[in-house]
C-alpha cells in the first residue's frame, strides 16, 4: 500500500509575520521539486501572512488548533471557518503541550479532531506517552486509550493523520530510536485495524514526531510504517527543508 510521506512542521509560540514570511520565502525554492507532501502549521495570527507567503507553493498552511463550535462566547479559540477564510489545510489536534499546559483531555481532542474532520480538513491527531509511562512498561496501554477516546465517533479514519509524538522526544535532543518509533507506530497501526478495518489502517498516514531533524530524519523515514513527521525545532530554519527532502 502506497502512502505519500508528509512532513509537517510546527512552529509552536515561534515566529513574526516577518521573520516567518522570510523563511517561507527562503524554503520555497528548498522544498518545490519535494516528493512528499509538505505544511506549516504556524500561530494562528500569522495564518494570514503565511498564507500569501506561500501562495502558488507546495507548502501548504496548518493550524496548531481549533475549537469544535462554529462560534461564540469561547474567548481565545479559533473556528473552523476562521482558518478555511486562509485555505488552511491542516490542523494539529491534541499535542502533548496543549495536553500537558492547556487541560487538553481525550475528550476534547475527541470533539476537536470530528469539528475538523467535519469542516474538510485534514487533523493530525497528536498521541504519545511520557517517560514513566515508557519506564513503566504501559506506552502500548497509553496509546490504546489515546486512539480509542480520540477517535471514537471518526467516521473516516484515513482522513486523519495521526502524529506519535512520545513526550520525552518532544523539544529535549532526545529522538526515539528508529527501531522504538518503527515499533510503537507499527503497533498504532495494527491498533487502528482493530478499531476501524485492517485495510483502513493500512491507509493511515503515521508521522514520527519528536526531535526529528535533518541528521536522523533518513533513517526514522526508511522505517515502513513511519510515513512523515511533524517536526518542531527544526521547521524553524531551512533545515526544515533538508528533512522534506529526506528521499533525495
Ligand atoms: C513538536 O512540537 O511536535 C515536536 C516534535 O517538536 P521537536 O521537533 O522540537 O521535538
């Protein structure tokens, strides 16, 4: 089963309409002839800027979030029809910080990850254990629940793309091994077939994410179920472009 690879990037509390429009300038050229499918989920007041930054480019726009009402007294949080007024594409649903810092909960990366489904575009669903989850033995028990809460109801899973960020990985230099990422996401995989349909799993776009960058990028990649990542720190420099071009 053929899967387009899709590296994503997201620039977290990162970035000015300057600075980021600059970058996106400088990788345009980087990133056109990519044979994967390339985003940047960037702040969501820069959604605009980034947006015309990129016009007539093959980096498309995501969000880092989105509430799952049309609108209304939710003081802080974006629509769906905000993000689509940008040709938004992508939104990032359910990351460890927004879990971690924000009171995010298998309940509303549930409601969020449907809203966005619902309004055509496409969620990358985050899902990860922490480091004494992974030392104590219960990353599979961790993810089981994760993709049962946060996909119960998804009519259409192969809509979703599923990030597996393990936490430690996140921000600290420390990467997965290729062979601990290819087995967590593998088992992901096969969990998702017994939730959905073995054939549906096999659609799914799987991303690594977690201190992936241009050195260890070739080798998280050639793993067979690793089918992208979405990439913090390194999507802030056109190094990012060095891992969309992780074939070449
Ligand atoms: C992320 O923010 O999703 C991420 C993986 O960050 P980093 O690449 O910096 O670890």
């Amino acid at each position: 089963m053929e899967r387009k690879p899709f590296i994503a990037g997201n620039w977290k509390m990162n970035m000015t309409a300057a600075s980021g429009a600059k970058l996106i300038d400088e990788l345009k050229p980087l990133v056109k002839d990519a044979d994967c499918d390339v985003a940047l989920c960037v702040p969501a007041i820069l959604i605009p800027a980034m947006a015309e930054a990129a016009k007539g480019s093959n980096i498309a726009i995501g969000a880092q979030n989105m509430h799952w009402e049309a609108k209304g007294a939710f003081t802080g949080e974006i629509s769906a029809d905000m993000l689509k007024e940008y040709g938004v594409k992508y939104v990032i649903i359910g990351h460890s910080e927004r879990r971690q810092y924000f009171g995010e909960t298998d309940e509303t990366v549930n409601k969020r990850t449907k809203a966005v489904l619902a309004a055509g575009m496409t969620p990358i669903m985050c899902i990860g254990e922490t480091l004494s989850e992974r030392e104590g033995g219960i990353t599979e028990d961790v993810l089981s629940r994760q993709l049962e809460k946060d996909l119960e109801g998804v009519e259409d899973v192969t809509k979703v793309v599923i990030a597996y960020e393990p936490v430690w990985a996140i921000g600290t230099g420390r990467t997965a091994t290729d062979e601990q990422a290819q087995e967590t996401i593998a088992f992901i995989r096969k969990k998702i077939g017994e939730l959905f349909c073995p054939k549906c799993a096999e659609k799914v776009i799987i991303q690594y994410g977690g201190s992936m960058n241009a050195g260890n990028c070739k080798g998280l990649m050639a793993q067979p179920d690793i089918d992208g990542g979405l990439i913090g720190g390194a999507s802030l420099k056109c190094d990012f472009a060095k891992i969309v071009n992780f074939d070449k």
